[in-house]
C-alpha cells in the first residue's frame, strides 16, 4: 500500500513529504494508521546531523494510531486497537526488561538504523529502504512497525492528547518523579522548558517539591511551566543562584533536570552549582553522539557527594507507565491539552519545526489526513 510521509533525506536539508510503499506485516509485526504525531527536538537532531542516522528516515517517534492489520504471532494488539506508540520498544525478555528498565531494552540499539528485527526494511520509495525513526516513523499516515512497540490504550481516550504520551511526558515526567526521585518539600530546577521540561515540571509537583523553578529565556515558556506548577522561573541559571540560595537556606537545590534542545557544558556545570550536598542532576537533552559537554570539578563532586545521572524515556516502563500517566490524565492531575500549542498537517512539518526552533512552541502535534 502506499503512504505520504515526511522524510530526512539528507542531514541539513528541508524535510521532504514522499509516496512510499509499505509492505504487508510480517510476524510480530504491525499496521498501524497513525492519526498524530508529535513535534519532538529528537527528529530535528536527525534532521540537523546531531544524531547520525541512516539516511532516507521516515521522521517522527512520537505517534498515536490505530491498529488496521496485525502478521502472524501477534499477541499484544489486535485490529482495532488504539495504541499509544513507545519510542524505545520492549521486548520484556532481555535482561533490562526482565529487571523492570524497559527504557533501555536491547531492541532499542537499532532506532538510528530504523530497520526492523532482522534487519527488515516495511518501506521503500524512490530512494531505496527507508528506515523509520525509532523504528515508528510516525511522520507517515501509514506505518509497519513491531508489536513491541505499540501500548494499548481505552478506546475512549483522545489520541490527539495521548499522542504525548509516547515521548515527551513521561521523559519529563519520569525524569524527575524516577531519574531524580523527587520528594515531598524538596527543591527542583527544570532547565529548559519545551515538551520534556514541561513535564519535569508536571512530574515535580505531582511529587510534592515545595520549590520548583524553571529555567527558559522565553517568556512564553517561563509563563507555561508557572501555569503548571512551577514556583519560581528565570531567564538563566544564573540569575537564579540568589533565589535558590534564599529559599533553601543555602542548602542549594536537591535535584535539577537539565532538558534543554542541545545539551551543553554550560547547562550541565549551572546545574552541577545549583544543587547542594547530595544533590542530583540529571541529563534528558541531547547532543552530538560524541560531544564532550561534561566538564566539572571532580573534588566537589566527591565532596559534596553529588550525583550526575542520565536519563532515557523518564526511566519509565512503557507497558505500565504509558497507560499510568494517562490515567492521571484522565483524574485531571496530568495537564495534556494545555502542553499543545498548535497543531499542523503533514505538509506542515518543516512550519512546525521551524515554530520549535523558534521557541513558539510547547508541543506542536501534526494530525493525519486519510482521503
């Protein structure tokens, strides 16, 4: 069958809007009619060149649908289903799935590549095989994508809203109630707030932190992550040393999640200083793959017994979080509707970046047409 889809051809280069061919499911595997997709800084990495896939890459990895056809062996999902997409599947039997840390199951080592289990290419085109971000390519009306990937969610939920759930909130989320283990009355910095630090925001206050400040040179930003929880917000780090120090007595921050578009050095020593003794920082944004962007006085560290920690997909176990953090949806203490700045259509997709680029944007959500 055929699909429109927006595809990476070349890093650097606009992004293109292709009829592809998709192959029928094979066993294990999936036909999904994707009905959103979300605008998440991870495609424009692939985009720019920060991360180095292969290239022709069907883009998106954030992805709501609708199951419309299911290959030999599927278990998980049947036709019908409305299905919330995982970024990082799981295959529940490596050993990091087995011992709960789906986020980083051996099946994600191919995202980049964007093939399928033994190498399997569902989508050709003009170009040749195009592979799929993170194995979803939800950029795409169409997708045929592994069962491990796909979370069942209630019929009754809007997939405009789920669409978030497959990415960006429970990175956000995760990386503070799990990553950084917020506690009730503790301090937390959010450094960056787009579609990962607004939900490190959500994530802190449903934890119970007494001050959570958020960091963004945007006002529209700073004003979003006040709306949802945060206590405090500044422009920089550093103009924000003085009122974490008086609020904490000088005890510093207990954690600070670092969720910027680009990580750099600089973010990563402002969050370092801000913390206090046993403080936490955790890492969500992202870079080139070999960028030295951690640079810190090793002696303090070790004396202040402060940690650094990375974080992938919130530490989440996407099988029981994503339908868990939709749950909290639905009692009203997860804002979804309020993250969502704007919606495209699929032509729109290089608007829709360039509205993130440009700091427009909380979450932008592309919605697919089916003529």
């Amino acid at each position: 069958m055929k699909t429109q889809a927006a595809v990476v051809v070349e890093a650097g280069k606009p992004i293109e809007i292709e009829e592809l061919t998709l192959d029928k499911p094979r066993e294990g595997e999936v036909l999904i009619q994707y009905t959103h997709a979300g605008l998440c800084h991870s495609d424009v990495h692939v985009a720019h060149g920060d991360l180095e896939a292969r290239l022709p890459m069907v883009l998106g990895h954030e992805g709501a649908g609708i199951i419309q056809e299911v290959g030999p062996g599927v278990s998980r999902v049947k036709v019908g289903d409305h299905v919330v997409c995982s970024f990082i599947p799981n295959c529940g039997t490596c050993r990091y799935c087995a011992n709960g840390q789906q986020s980083i199951c051996d099946m994600g080592a191919t995202i980049l590549e964007g093939y399928l289990p033994g190498e399997r290419f569902p989508i050709t085109g003009p170009r040749g095989d195009y592979g799929a971000m993170c194995m979803l390519g939800t950029f795409s009306q169409y997708g045929v994508i592994h069962q491990n990937s796909c979370v069942k969610v209630d019929d009754d939920l809007p997939l405009e809203k789920a669409v978030l759930v497959g990415c960006g909130v429970p990175t956000g989320w995760g990386a503070a109630v799990n990553t950084a283990a917020v506690k009730a009355g503790q301090t937390v910095l959010v450094v960056g707030i787009g579609g990962i630090g607004i939900n490190a925001v959500q994530g802190a206050r449903l934890a119970g932190a007494k001050n959570i400040i958020a960091i963004d040179p945007l006002e529209n930003k700073r004003e979003k992550a006040m709306e949802l929880g945060a206590t405090h917000s500044f422009a920089s780090t550093d103009e924000a040393m003085e009122a974490i120090t008086d609020m904490t007595r000088g005890q510093m921050a207990d954690s600070a999640i670092l969720t910027p578009g680009l990580m750099t050095s600089e973010i990563v020593a402002g969050g370092f200083h801000a913390v206090g003794k046993g403080g936490v920082v955790v890492l969500t944004g992202l870079n080139k793959l070999m960028e030295q962007n951690i640079e810190l006085p090793g002696s303090i560290m070790t004396l202040f017994r402060k940690t650094l920690k990375g974080s992938l997909f919130g530490d989440c176990n996407p099988t029981t979080d994503i339908p868990r953090l939709l749950g909290l949806y639905q009692s009203g203490d997860l804002k979804l509707d309020e993250i969502i700045t704007r919606t495209y259509t699929l032509d729109q997709v290089n608007e829709g970046y360039d509205d993130l680029l440009a700091g427009k944007n909380v979450r932008g959500v592309v919605v697919h047409s089916h003529n």
